[in-house]
C-alpha cells in the first residue's frame, strides 16, 4: 500500500516563553511539527500557505528532511503567527494571540498525486480548510485530524461535519472534554464513537496518553524525562510518529495502534527538549530506536 501521508495544518512563526526562556517569531505551525516527525516512518507531502514574510530557509530545511512542501503556497499577506506561555505547568499552554494571516482566506487545491493519497492527516487548523482539503481526496482509507479549543469554540458545526469523515481524532484532554460536553474521558470516547472516529486518542502531557478504541484502551506515560524546555508542538509531533507508524504498517489493529502510541510518544519526548524544531532537526533514527527500547522497561510489569 503506498504509505504517503497527505498532511494539511499551520505552518507558523510563534512567540513562546517557558520559565526557561523564550524565543520570538521561530518555525512552528502544526504541519511543521507533524511532518518533521512523521517522515522517520513515511513520506509526507505538505499542504499549508505561508506569507511573503515567511523565510525562505524554513522551506529549505523541511524539504531538505524530505518533507514534501510542492503543496506549500507563498501567497500574498502575512504568515500565520501564534503567541503563547507556559507557567511551571507545561502541560498546558495560555494563548495569548492568534493571528490567522494567510490562513484566513486560503483555498487549499491538491494536485492529481494529493488526491489519490491514501493517508490523510488534518492537522489543527481551521475546519473549514480541513474539509475542503478531505473533499478532495478521492478514496482515503485513513483520516485522521487534530484540533484545539480555538476552534472548538469557534466553529463547531464545521468540526462536527468533519468528525463525520474521520477514523481517528488526537487532541488533549481539556479539548476533548470541550467537544464533549463530557468531563469522564470513558463518556466522551462513548460520544466520540457515537459523532464518527473509531480511534479516539486523548493527550494528557507529561500524563501520557490514553487511546479509546471501540474494542481495546490502551493506556500510555509519557516518556519521564529530567528537563522539559518547550512542550510546543509535543501533539503534533506525536501525531507525526503515531501516524507515520499507522501509515507504514497499513492497518489499524490493536498491536500496531498501540506501537503507534509509543512511537508517538518518543517523537514527543525529544521535541521537548528544546524550542521550536531543533532537536527534531538533529534526531537520528537510531536515538528513536533507543527510546522505544527503553520505554518497553519503563512499562513492564
Ligand atoms: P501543540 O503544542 O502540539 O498543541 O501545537 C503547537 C503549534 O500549534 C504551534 O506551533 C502553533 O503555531 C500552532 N497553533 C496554535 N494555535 C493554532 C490554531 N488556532 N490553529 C492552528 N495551529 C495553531
């Protein structure tokens, strides 16, 4: 089965301060996360626009790890830009600027390869565009997607319309109860089955990962690790690794799904040792090898 990842989301400059620095206007966006972890296990082929403003360099990296960016569009405005804080608790992050830039009008079109992907990955962005991206693919056999209380909030009907399509939704547990309506994680999975997915996997941060399928739950830490510098782009970058793994396997079972989930959350665990993508940049396979190796330890009882 041809394992190429279609993947649409943000691909961003963000302003982020941690307790332990701060950087301004650095690579972010949630495709870019996704797509610089999902490429250890697949190909992926990028869909995102950025502004004129957006440096040519950040393009050149992601292509030069193999990132598919041909579906990138430079269109004329301002790339989109996220503003955010982290307290001691760095599970969650307090958004203090959104602004959509390109985004707000950008009409995704795929070209005949994009169409007939097989894997398609709705990275959080805007439902709207993650519709109009799904529309066009002639016959997915998997789609899954992200989202965040920004546009929980802000356009449900359309969220709703698109769970209807998708096999697999990944968000963090606050996300998850908003959607809901549910604060028991076990209801809001019964909700979830109920609106579409079949897979429904919440992120809980350093708490790890809890995965609700409609036959098996399988429970996951986060890799435990000593200093955590910057957790943006942790989802996204589980994501890369959960998904690469699904795409590369071609099924949905239980043992693979839950390989998915640890793969996941070693691609995690590295991205938050330093801001924006550095340490995924100089990640080498065998490190993610070493990890997963070392999590079987961590887990066995
Ligand atoms: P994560 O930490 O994995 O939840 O994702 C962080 C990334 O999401 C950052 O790099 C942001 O640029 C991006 N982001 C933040 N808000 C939004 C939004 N409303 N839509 C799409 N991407 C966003």
């Amino acid at each position: 089965m041809n394992s190429r990842i279609l993947a649409v989301g943000s691909m961003a400059l963000d302003s982020i301060e941690t307790p332990f620095g701060k950087a301004e206007d650095a690579l972010g966006g949630s495709v870019t996360y996704f797509s610089a972890a999902a490429r250890f296990f697949a190909p992926v082929s990028v869909v995102a626009a950025v502004g004129k403003d957006f440096p040519a360099k950040h393009l050149k990296l992601l292509s030069g790890l193999g990132v598919d960016t041909s579906g990138v569009r430079i269109e004329d405005g301002k790339t989109f830009r996220w503003k955010g804080h982290y307290g001691f608790d760095l599970n969650s992050a307090k958004t203090l600027k959104t602004e959509l830039g390109v985004f707000a009008t950008f009409k995704p079109e795929l070209d005949r390869a994009q169409r007939r992907s097989k894997t398609v990955f709705l990275a959080n962005i805007d439902p709207d565009i993650q519709r109009a991206v799904l529309k066009q693919v002639e016959n997915p056999s998997l789609v899954a997607c992200d989202t965040m209380n920004y546009w929980i909030g802000g356009k449900r009907p359309s969220l709703l319309k698109l769970l209807r399509r998708v096999d697999v939704i990944l968000c963090n547990d606050a996300e998850a109860r908003e959607l809901t309506g549910e604060v028991n994680l076990v209801k809001a999975a019964r909700w979830m089955f109920a609106h579409g997915p079949k897979l429904f996997v919440v992120k809980k941060g350093e708490h790890g990962v809890i995965c609700f399928a409609k036959n098996f739950t399988f429970l996951a830490p986060a890799f435990l690790l000593e200093s955590v510098f910057d957790p943006t782009g942790a989802g996204d970058t589980f994501a890369g690794g959960f998904m690469g793994t699904l795409a590369k396997a071609g099924r949905l079972d239980s043992a693979t799904v839950r390989k998915a989930v640890i793969y996941g959350s070693v691609l995690a665990s590295y991205n938050v040792e330093s801001f924006s993508l550095k340490r995924l940049i100089s990640l080498k396979r065998f490190e993610i090898e070493s990890r997963y190796r070392q999590f079987r330890k961590l887990t066995e009882f």
